[in-house]
C-alpha cells in the first residue's frame, strides 16, 4: 500500500503541476502525510521540490520532512530557508533528528540556526553533534523520562505531565541515582498498575539492558530486535543517562544496514544514489568494477600461457563460459550465506573451519552433479572421452574452489576487521574466474597429452 | 556485543557439557535471557537443545524459547514435552505466537493443547489460526486495548488497570463503536495528560492508519516503518478491530524479508538453513544452479558457431572471460538496484522506460570506460588493431547489455507479479553470459575478416 499510495501520488502531482494547478498543489500537499511528502519529493526535480516545500504551511511538517529527504535535497531545500523558518520548523523534532540534519549544513548556516534556538534545545543538540554518526550517541535521543529512586509512583506520574511533555515516546521511565547513574526502569503501565504511594525503587526493575554512548549503531539495532525491546537506554563510562534509542530509529538502522550489505555484496557503493544523476551513478560503480577487472586480466593472461593447448583444440573454449559461471554462482551462494549469516549473528568466527569445510563438501556435491552433467554432454558431443574427462574434473575444481574461497573469504575479512560484505560480489567472482579457467585448462593440457 | 555475548555463551555450555557439569549448566541457563538461550541452541545439537530445554524452571522462558526457535529445533521440543506443560509454556505468551507455534504442530498434538488451554485463550488462538500465515491477520495479536467513545480519561485508565493486564504493550487506546468499528485512536500518555473526567472522543486522534486483515506483512512493514508507529491496528472489511501489528514483529519481518531478497538473489533459497545439513543445503541450491546451467550450454553452442573464427585467432579466447565477467558484474549491479528500490519503495514500475534508460546510459559509460581500457591492453598485447577494436567493441556490447538486461528483467518480473530478487542472481548473470559471447565473437569475425 505506501508503494500505490506513493504512486498515485507522484501521478496526481506530476499532473497538477503541468497544468499550474497552483491552488489544488497547495490543497493537496498541506493534507498529505510528512512522510508521504518525502517519498514524493525522491520523484521529483529539485525545482518542484522547493516550489511544493514553500507551498507547506505547519512548520512541523516541514521539520518532519527535512528529517526524512535525502541528504542532497534537504540541504538543497534547508539553503534557502531564512534561520527563523529553519528553527521553526526544527522546533518540535526529536533533538536527534535535530542534530542530524544541522551537522550536515554548512558549518556558518549552522551556527545561525544554534544561536537563534532557545539555550536548552541548542545545548542539547551540540552535545549530540560531539557523537560519531553511526554510534549509539550519534542516534539517541536526550529526551527521556528520568525520576530519581526516591520517588513514589504518583509523583513520578506528576513529573511526567509537568516536566516531560516533550518525550517523544514515553513508555519507559529511567531511575537515576543522585549523580545521574542510572539504577533502574519502570514503565508507564507498571505506574499506572501501582498504589500511587509506593517508591519507584520498590518496584522499579534493575536488570537493565543498556548501551555505551560509543557502540556502532549496527549491534545497538540487533540487540533492540533480539530482546524486542522499544527504547534503549545510553550511558556514557561512567553509567550515567545520556540519551535513549527508540525503535522507529532502529528500524530506520536495520532497513540501511540491509540495503547497506545488499549493495556492498553487488559492489554498488553502500547507499541509494539512483535518484541522482548518470554520471555519479557511473562514477561509484567503476572504482568497484575495477577489481573485477583486473581479475579479468589474469584471466586472460592464463588463457594466454595455454594458447599452445587452445589452438590445438579450440572446442575447449566452448565449455570455458559454464565452468566458469557455475563457479562464479556457487561462489556467490557460500558468500552470501556466510555474510548474511554474520550479520544476522547466525554464524561465528569462532566455528570458521566448521563453515568452510561444510561449504566445501556442499561444492563438491554440486561440482560432482553438474561435472557428471557437462562432461555427458560433452563425450555426447564430441565423442572424446578425455575431453569428457576434463571438462568433468574442470567443472568439479571450479565449483568446489570457488564454494571454499566463497566461505573463507568473508569470514577471513571479518577476523581482520573489514567488512565481509565487500569481500563478495565482484572479489569473489573474479577470484574464481582466474581459478576455474586455470584448473580446467592445466587438467585438460594433461589429460589430452598437449 | 549480541553476537559476542552468544560466542561466549556457546563456548561456556560447551565447555560445561563436555564435562558433564549438569549442576553449573542449570544455574547457567536458569539465568540466561530467553534470547540468548534461542540463539545458543543453533550452535548445539538437537540431543543438548532437549538436555538443556528440560533444565529451564521458568515456563514464561519456555514459551519464550519455542516462539523464537527455528521451525524444526520447535517442533522437536515441542513434540516431546506433556500437554500440560505446553499449555503452561504458552500461558504468558502473546497470542500471535502462541498461533504460530500451535500452527507449525501436528494436528493431533495441537488439538489436545487447544482443547487443555482455557477457553478465552483457544478461542484467541483458533481465530488467529484462520489466517494466512504472511498477512496482517496472520501476525497480529488480538490482545489490545479498546475503550468505548463514550469513555472518560479517567474510565478509561481505570479500565486499562482492571480488564487489560494481559495486554503486551498498551501504548495506543483503541477507541471503538457500539459495533466494535475502530473510531479513533489515544494514548496512554495522553490519557494520563488529559483532565479525568473529559470524554475520550473529544481528545482521541481520529486519522488513524489501519490495515486491512489481508494485507502482506511485508507491506504492514513498509507503512509502520515509514509512518514511524509503535503499533498498527487491523481491521476487517467492516473496519472491525481485530488486533494490532506491533513494532517487534515488523523488526522481525524487516530483517526476515532483507534476508529472504538477499538469498534470492543469489539463488540460494528463501530462508537461513545452513544450520542444517550438508545434503539437505546442496538440495536447495542445486535446482537454483539450473539457470547457469542453461545459460552455459547456450554459450557453449554460440561460441561452438564461432569454431572457425577461434582456430584461427586463437587468442580471442583470452579475453572471453574478462568480458563475459565485466558484463555479469555489470548486470548484478544494476538488477541489485532496481530489485532493492523496488523493495524500499524507491522506484515505481510506472517510471520502467526511465529508469532502464538511466541503467543504460551507466551501462555505455562504464562499458566505454572499460572497452577502451581492454582495446588499448591487446593492442600493447597484441599489435593488432583490428583485434583492439573487436575486444574494445565486445566490451562495450557485454556491459552495456548486461546493464540493459539487469534492469529491465526484474521490471518485467514485477509487471507479471513474480517476485523480481528471483530475476537476479543466476538469471541475469547467464543471460549476461551469452549475450556478451555472442556480440564479442560477432563483432570480431566480422573485423578480422574470418
């Protein structure tokens, strides 16, 4: 449904905007869903996006969609804002999606904006912009509902309508010590379950699950979703209550990380620039084609030192495209359930030969059926049976190679500390390639006496 | 830190089984969280998941630990525990997965737990178990809390404190018609802000997003995602409410349907099973490969056509896998893409000749880029100019056809309503694959003459 729904709102745009339906656009878009509007806008030209964006009267929708574009477009969009309309419309947004998109302006449009904003929310966001992006500090929130242990449920439920008005998503209260540590969280229901007299401390639970303000973005998301919790609290060396993750940023985290390992995996960067335009989508994806290249090159390079064999019988470039291809897809399957099974948290280092050597024995499998296969054809074919032989025993060192360096790769990536993700697609590809078309032609040379 | 909090956790127990110490293993495992005992199990064997399962005290981890199981470890624990105790490990379990278990059970088994549960719960169990397992009926729970639009605040928290305990999590009030047709929607917190005595109808928020019980889950995971909403209510053709699809679930599907993109592409399946057997892994990909297989057998054939053309210049077959592999590469890149953008909404069908046109356009740029390099490699190689232009051109036609082709057929996929990640992988590397031979030998025939 948001799919059609995006559709048929793209299409009813499009169409008012040729016909400079100027009155029916303004109608329309102060009606539609902020995160409709940004979906919208990734269809559009930067000029209609601004022409529609000026269009918007509740500064609260404009915070909310500047927190959802495209960094290019809202800084685009952000540019031509006036400070006052900026600080407007940033006002109501959680602090951390204040702070994601001031650390992304220009450093003087940035400094207007703090300066201008009251002393509580400016604050707030610069202790924000001292975090790492992709770290738990760099996500969470400093809005949250914080009572100290001596409190009783009734005062707690007090503070809560007159202090925390601003929390986006108060389901959890945290119990802090006199010097901000954290101790313990209840919830609102458990509150409202409680005799009003009682002390949080009483009831409240002390087996928390917490984060560092430094732990990577990716494990803050995987520990959310194992223990199915909706905020997560952050705490600096000290235990002390910096902020809170919720969970509509950690879907917003795993959504990335997905998409994230899925273009690594295709070697296409690591983001979604298809929006954009031609030349740029060119430029990120030849550096990553370059490996594949020069893969390329040393395959060619083995085909050459085997001329003298070629020559001699040219029909054995015939079966160079499915050894090779077989190997380079079996090469990708151990791959891909290597990498996604790491980040999953399915698969462990700790059990790499275990991994590698069931791999393996699964490429054998399959190199023994498709090499039993090819090499029928070919004595079909050509009546030989050592080129039978060959393309057979070609097929089979191709497949069961490329299903080990599939496997062993990635996991060989992870123990050195770099993302097993890069390691597939075209590295893998390529390294079995050269393999594949190397084993084929040294067994062939030898079996066919050349 | 989840992954490696699960390392240790692994080595521990199996440190502990080896050495038979049942004492220090019960202590253990009556204090691991019933997350981390679901993701120690798929590094044990089925006999230490029993051994280790009939130590557990607490049936709340019990119930815990079969929801998060995978299907076959369930089934198995499942089948060898007394009726009663099933019904006890599934008491405090949330209905949606309850139904999920009982639904995976053989008939016999979960007729006698339905038939031992009380009757509200079987009732719950049996309604959910109606529908389809991938829809928003099949993954909402029917615990919710709906309050009468004649309600007050005051009544209303009062009623959250008496009827509704067993509700998961009670952040949204449901407000509902005299014909259980959902009217509005409140929260707990707003509830708690509000003056006691004021009408729920006067303050609750009446532009609700629903779905409809027969809505894909992974569509219910778009919209609670985009929509940033800890819950989404589902209702029936007559807008009755019939549950509510909460954030943990769709956390579960985001990261389910990510994998499930990720494995088609690369043809290894739908679903994570390399914690199964080796026959049972090579079973599944085997059929998977059949498209390679194909696809080689037709290169075989095309460049078998061009015999001639190779005995005499032998050396054309050096460059064979550099250019079927550039292409192939080329191809996943772009099909990855498009597949992704479909999946994340963002890129529509109705733009199909636009966004071909684009992955074209890349296509010829980065196949000129590389022509050129391969072309300037065999003439240094080579001396030959003819050959140059033939590879240079080869090159050119590979990539720029791959790049057609890798996004034009998951595009069409999509048109016919079959899943487009299937169209990736095998299916656009092997078309890539003699397509390319077919051009590359084409055009140097044609310009050395043969």
């Amino acid at each position: 449904m948001p799919g059609d729904r995006t559709s048929i709102l793209v299409e009813t745009t499009r169409r008012l905007l040729r016909r400079g339906a100027t009155a029916n656009l303004r109608k329309m878009i102060n009606k539609t869903h902020a995160a409709d509007i940004s979906a919208l806008f990734r269809h559009l030209s930067a000029s209609h996006q601004s022409f529609l964006f000026a269009m918007i009267e509740s500064p609260q929708t404009r915070g909310l969609i500047l927190s959802e574009l495209d960094e290019n477009a809202m800084k685009r969009i952000a540019e031509q804002m006036p400070v006052s309309e900026m600080v407007e419309a940033l006002h109501d947004l959680p602090n951390d999606d204040v702070a994601d998109i001031i650390g992304r302006l220009p450093a003087e449009q940035a400094e207007a904006i703090l300066q201008a904003m009251n002393d509580e929310e400016s604050q707030e966001v610069e202790g924000l912009l001292g975090y790492d992006d992709e770290t738990a500090g760099g996500i969470m929130t400093p809005e949250f509902v914080a009572v100290s242990q001596e409190a009783t449920a009734q005062e707690s439920i007090e503070s809560l309508r007159k202090e925390h008005l601003d929390v986006e998503m108060p389901f959890y209260l945290y119990v802090v010590d006199e010097n901000g540590r954290l101790v313990g969280v209840s919830s609102l229901r458990q509150l409202v379950l409680e005799a009003p007299e009682r002390p949080i401390k009483e009831f409240m639970n002390t087996d928390i699950v917490s984060v560092r303000t430094d732990m990577d973005q990716e494990e803050v998301a995987r520990l959310v979703a194992r223990y199915d919790i909706l905020a997560v609290p952050v705490v600096d060396s000290d235990n002390v209550l910096k902020g809170i993750v919720t969970v509509d940023d950690v879907i917003d985290i795993i959504r990335e990380e997905a998409t994230e390992d899925i273009f690594k995996m295709a070697g296409v960067g690591d983001e979604f620039v298809e929006n954009q335009t031609v030349m740029r989508s060119a430029r990120i994806r030849l550096p990553w084609l370059f490996a594949s290249w020069i893969g390329g090159m040393m395959a060619a390079l083995v085909v050459g030192g085997f001329a003298e064999t070629l020559e001699k019988v040219a029909y054995l470039a015939a079966f160079m495209p499915v050894i090779a291809g077989m190997g380079g897809n079996v090469g990708t399957q151990s791959s891909t359930i290597v990498v996604r099974g790491l980040a999953m948290g399915r698969i462990h280092l700790a059990d790499l030969w275990k991994i590698v050597g069931k791999q393996l024995a699964v490429g054998v499998i399959l190199g023994a059926f498709y090499g039993l296969l090819v090499g029928t054809v070919a004595k079909v074919s050509f009546g030989q049976a050592n080129m039978a032989i060959a393309v057979a025993l070609g097929m089979l060192a191709s497949m069961s190679i490329a299903s080990l360096m599939g496997s062993l790769f990635p996991l060989i990536f992870t123990r050195l500390n770099i993302d097993p993700a890069v390691a597939t697609g075209p590295f893998v590809t390529t390294a079995t390639d050269v393999v594949s078309v190397f084993f084929y032609f040294s067994i062939a040379t030898a079996l066919l006496g050349i």
